[in-house]
C-alpha cells in the first residue's frame, strides 16, 4: 500500500523569510558597525592587492574567454581586467581570499565574512557604471558598506551554533548565501523574489571540506570563497528573472538541507540579525595565517626574540608542546609532508617552526624555497599539540572568543644545560 506526498507548497521556511526581512528592511544604525566596515573594506581591498603578486592567484584571474569585452561591466582591482559581475566576484574574491589575511569569525562554524565583497563589490561598481552610463547617479558607498554589514551578520549569525564543518561542510556555503542575500537585495528583487533566491543558495551544491583538510588540502581553499560569491551573483540575477525559488528547501523531508546535509538538525540561532558580527569581526594584523595559530605564531616570534638574547636558537629546542583548544586541533595540526603552500599555511607546526627559525612568518614563506628548508620539516617533528580544555571553552564563549595557544619549549637531557638553564619558566611558556 502507497503513501502519497502532498503536493502542497508550503509556507517559505522561517529562515529564508529572516533573512530577505532582513536585508530588505533592517536599517543599519550603529556607527561603530559603519566604522568597522570601513575598515574591513580598506583591510580587504590591501589582501586582494597583495595576492596580485602571486602567480599561483594571477593565473586563476580574468575573463573565461581570452579577450571578452563586457561594456560598462565590473572592474578588478589591480588589474586591466572589466568583467560581468559574476566573474568578477569571482576575480575579486579569489584575490581577496588568496593569502588567508583577510578577517575572520570564529563560532561554532569559523569563516571569513569580507569574503563576501567578492559579489558586493563586483555587483555594485556593475550597476553603478551602468547607471552613470544611462545619466544616472552611481551607488552611493554606504551602500556598500550596509551590504557589508548585512553579509557579516548574516553569515556570522548562521555560525554562531551551527557548526557546517562536523557534517563535512565547508564554510563557503555561508558566503554564498550571505551574498546570494545581499547581492539580491543590491539588484533590486522584490520579497518574495529575495526568498526564491535564498532558496536556491541553500538547495545548491555545497562545497566539502575535503580542500583544507589532510591529505588533500590544496589550493582551491584559496578561491572556494570567490567561486561561492560568484555562484550567489550569478543565483540572484536567475531569480531576478522570476526563476522560482523552492519554500521548504531547508525543512523537506528527505529532500531538504537539513536531512540531506545537516543529519535532520535545523539551524540554531543565538541572537537576531542586527549589526553584531561587524561591530565584533577580527581583522589578522601581523600574520598571513589561519587565525586559529595566530597566537601560537605570535608566541613563537615572541620566543625567538627571547632565545636570540640567550645567545641560543631553535637548534637548542628539543620539543615545542602548544596547549591549545580543540579547534586549532581538528584544523591545523598536522604531521608528515605537506605538499603545497595551501597544506603549509593549515599546519600549526609549519607555522610555529617558520618564526622559531627565522623570527618572521610572511606569505612568501609558504612558497616552495623556503619550504625546503630542512630545518622547518625537522623542528615541525618536534612540535607536538595538546589540548587545553579551559582553552577550548573560552574559544566558544562569546565574551571571550579566546584563540589562546600557550609553547613550551623544553629540552632533552644533552640541551638542558643549554636552553632550560638559560630560560626562565616565564621565558619558556609565552601566553599571548
């Protein structure tokens, strides 16, 4: 005996109608959220603009079709290049991604919400040229800035505690549909059309994380955010054309989100959308690094400095253990070769070692002659992490948001007259 499903449309799921609310209606009023918005874009644009100086991004970059002509299209920073929008957001956010510098929040679900100017940016200088071309004015930039925020909080918000990476997901999912959103609601669609296309970034291909993970990680964690934000500009303008959207494409059963690719859990939330994710963002100001070694390689810099003093180097050290928290250790800790400089800049040990060796970690250390260095590979072997639960704890609490990594450095019975008779316990263990 068969059953029959209804073929009822129901009402659009809760959480594509909070979001197309919220970027058609909620009016941005916190000057600190402007003011770090402004800040995030000149701190963006400076990353894209810095990844020009590496072939390995370059390459990736310009028109699929050699010598395309795209009249009044969106121009890339940096280069000779005018585009559509969409691979313009994809130029753009590839280059703003390429050397891991930009912001980052970090949650059950960590990310990097500027990723989304890839489409916001590409989307905005499109519509504006065109505008200044029909003899009208051009979007005006605190209207990029409320996209800004808007995609920040959007994408942070779904973070908060819902953690895409332990069902295999990777992070750029949230930035297809924070820019899907934004990108959307830039182009003019209506409610109902917002809610269709939300709904398509959701029923979507999602990205794994195999990319970033060992023993595959490689160089598409670099422009999987440019490929996201150009999937939700290219999204949008289908829903523009009154492509219809799909209400339930969260809550279907067996054929929704949530049971296909969250194991039937629906999304939790924390707060309501407003201007929170902007106003508490984290920028990486001294290290192109994944932001959960970012402590780690601050200390180790720190140490170097200290061993420099003592007359002593890395060469003294027998074994570095990290206290950590239990995210540094799922992501980044890693042993064995690593094969390229996108498996470099995720192992905490590659991290730590660089600054130990040389008092520096810069993005050209990743690169291949530096890497064979064979004092990097043979400090990284003693290079240990453990975790510190109270680490962890403090890394999801949203008071503290703490990334803390604390190094010790100790030395076996031939190098204690060397290093630990020379060090202080506070010289030997570096909080920051």
């Amino acid at each position: 005996m068969s059953s029959h499903v209804s073929n009822v449309r129901s009402q659009p799921d809760r959480v594509l109608v909070e979001i197309a609310d919220y970027v058609m209606n909620y009016k941005v009023a916190s000057d600190l959220a402007y003011e770090t918005a402004r800040n995030c874009l000149i701190d963006t644009l400076g990353c894209g603009l810095e990844a020009l100086e590496y072939p390995a991004c370059t390459k990736l970059l310009g028109p699929i079709v050699h010598g395309t002509v795209v009249p009044n299209g969106a121009k890339v920073p940096g280069t000779r290049f005018v585009l559509d929008p969409v691979q313009a957001a994809f130029n753009i956010g590839t280059m703003i991604r390429w050397l891991d510098f930009n912001d980052t929040w970090l949650a059950a679900e960590w990310g990097h919400p500027s990723d989304n100017l890839g489409g916001i940016l590409a989307t905005a200088d499109w519509l504006s040229r065109n505008a200044i071309a029909a003899g009208k004015q051009p979007l005006p930039m605190r209207d990029v800035l409320t996209a800004m925020i808007k995609a920040h909080e959007i994408q942070g918000c779904l973070a908060l505690e819902n953690a895409f990476n332990r069902v295999g997901l990777d992070h750029v999912v949230l930035v297809k549909v924070a820019s899907t959103a934004v990108v959307a609601q830039m182009l003019g669609l209506a409610r109902d059309e917002i809610i269709n296309a939300v709904s398509l970034a959701w029923v979507d291909g999602q990205s794994l994380r195999t990319y970033r993970h060992a023993p595959n990680t490689g160089s598409r964690k670099s422009w999987a955010a440019g490929d996201a934000t150009s999937r939700a500009v290219r999204i949008a303008l289908i829903a523009k054309t009154g492509e219809t959207g799909y209400p339930s494409a969260l809550t279907a059963k067996t054929w929704g989100f949530y049971d296909v690719s969250f194991r039937g859990q629906p999304f939790k939330f924390q707060r309501p959308y407003g201007s929170y994710v902007m106003e508490n963002v984290m920028f990486k100001i001294s290290f192109p690094a994944e932001f959960h070694g970012q402590t780690a390689v601050e200390a180790a810099k720190t140490l170097h400095t200290q061993l420099k003093q003592l007359g002593k180097s890395a060469d003294d050290i027998a074994k570095v253990t990290i206290r950590t928290h239990e995210a540094c250790i799922r992501i980044i800790d890693k042993k064995g070769p690593l094969a390229n400089p996108a498996d470099r800049d995720h192992c905490v040990q590659y991290m730590v070692a660089v600054p130990l060796l040389f008092g520096r970690l810069t993005a050209a250390d990743y690169e291949d002659d530096v890497a064979t260095d064979p004092r990097i590979d043979t400090l990284r072997e003693r290079i240990v992490c453990v975790e510190d639960p109270q680490f962890t704890q403090h890394y999801h609490d949203p008071d503290k948001r703490s990334i803390a990594n604390l190094p010790l450095l100790s030395a076996g019975p031939s190098k204690k007259s060397a290093v630990e008779s020379g060090l202080t316990k506070s010289q030997r263990e570096t909080v920051i």
